[in-house]
C-alpha cells in the first residue's frame, strides 16, 4: 500500500491506497510541538486499530505545509515503515506547468489539488480548498497553473469573532434554520455560514470572468460540506481530492 502525508495547519491526514483505492483514512491535530518519535507512536496505533503491519506499507508521499514538520513526517516513514518518502516540492514532476511568478511560493497542497482536480476534469477549473485558510486555484483548460486566491478560512475567522466581541458566544459552524436570525445563535450562524458562501460566490463569479473561459468548480476539505449545497458557483464535491493528487504525483515519479 501507498501512504500519503497530508500536513496541514490544523490537521495531518493519513490516506492508504490499496492501486488507486482509497482505503484508508486518519486525521489527527497538528502540533508543531511533537516529535518524530510521538508521531510515529501515534499512526503505527491508528494502523493496528484496522489490523495493518508496517510492511503492508510499501511506499510514501508527504505534501506539506508546514515546514517544521516536514522532516518529523520524513523521520516517521522511516523509522514506522523503513522507506524514504517523496516530498512534494521543488523538483518534483507535476505533468503541470507552474505559471506563479515563483513556482517555489505555491503550497504543495494547492499543486496537488490541481493536478488531481485536472486528471478528473479535463478542463478550466476553479479548486476551492476549505481549510486553515480557504483557497481558490485555477487551472487552464490545457492544465497550467495559473495562480488564485487566498482568504482567511471558516474558523480562523468565526475564532476571531468569538475572541474580540466580548458579548458573543463561541457557536457552532453550522446552518442555522434561516437566514433572518431570530436569537444570538442563529445571527451568528447566519453571519458565519451565508457570509463566507457570499464570499466564496462572489470571488468564483470573479475569478470566471477574468480566466474568460469554462471553469467546473470542485471543492475539498473539512467544511466543504457546509458551504457547497448553499453555493451557487460549487457543482462538485470531493473530500479526498488532496490524497488522491499525492497518489498521482507518486505514480508520475516513481511507477
């Protein structure tokens, strides 16, 4: 099996591909301050728990965004599995051409989620990443790079509201029952929910007009399933499309 690395700011997802089947999944909060050794404990336990030994593990990929965790996750393919990983990073062949004006400046994630939203599409595409910070990369119809956006994403922004406005509560992000909000809970809700799928309508109905050509709209990441069926713009989900881009770009480099 293949094991893909996802590091994000907030969470690290493991995925294990069995071919091109996505088996297996983890997701554990990232912390900048464990070691390669409590990393290591921590995936060999979530392994077991699903009755996999160390050497059903035959390969790795990693794409971080998080530099001080790259060599943990590096340290942790060797020492739990015996194997070298691949890094997503300079050098790395993508089989898409990187238009930024520093290739070097581009998340691994934003590149892997565009060579996995091409090999699906074919096509013009806007990738709208909900995370730690919600991203929008677009990618041409013969599947270049072009650069996009990069917003504050759901939660920094609802934790900021909750910190610097004394009097409001800390509430969940979730569809409240209208939009008219009818207690302090629900105006949140309302403010948090329907405001960013203002935003993400508003910056896709942009992005479209200035690409001029036809873009399918795909998102991914942990509240994707909040904001796309509110979202005008947003026709496709895929949850693991960052993991599936790291099974591409491994067979694209090493077989």
């Amino acid at each position: 099996m293949l094991l893909a690395i996802d590091v994000g700011n907030t969470n690290i997802v493991y995925g294990l591909f069995d071919g091109t089947r996505l088996v297996h999944q983890f997701r554990v909060e990232t912390s900048r301050g464990r070691t390669a050794d409590e990393y290591t404990v921590i995936l060999r336990q979530l392994l077991a728990m699903r009755d996999i030994e160390a050497e059903d593990v035959k390969a790795a990929i990693i794409a971080s965004v998080v530099p001080a965790l790259t060599e943990p996750m590096l340290e942790l393919v060797r020492r739990a599995f015996g194997h070298e990983a691949l890094v997503v990073g300079p050098g790395i062949r993508t089989g898409m051409a990187i238009l930024y004006e520093n290739p070097r400046e581009v998340g691994a994630d934003r590149i892997v989620n565009g060579v996995a939203a091409y090999e699906r599409f074919r096509g013009g595409l806007v990738v709208v990443d909900f995370g730690t910070a919600t991203t929008f990369d677009c990618v041409s119809p013969k599947g270049e790079y072009l650069g996009g956006v990069i917003a504050p994403g759901i939660q920094i922004s609802a934790d900021a509201l909750f910190a610097r406005a004394a009097k409001l509560p800390r509430v969940e992000i979730a569809r409240p029952p209208r939009v008219v909000g009818r207690n302090t809970q629900h105006s949140m809700q309302s403010g948090i929910v329907y405001g960013y799928v203002a935003l993400v309508d508003g910056l896709v109905d942009r992005l479209v007009e200035e690409l001029a050509f036809p873009c399918s709209v795909v998102a991914t990441g942990g509240l994707a399933r909040v904001i796309a069926p509110l979202s005008r713009a947003i026709k496709e989900v895929d949850e693991d499309l960052t993991l599936t881009g790291l099974r591409i770009l491994y067979e694209r480099n090493v077989g």
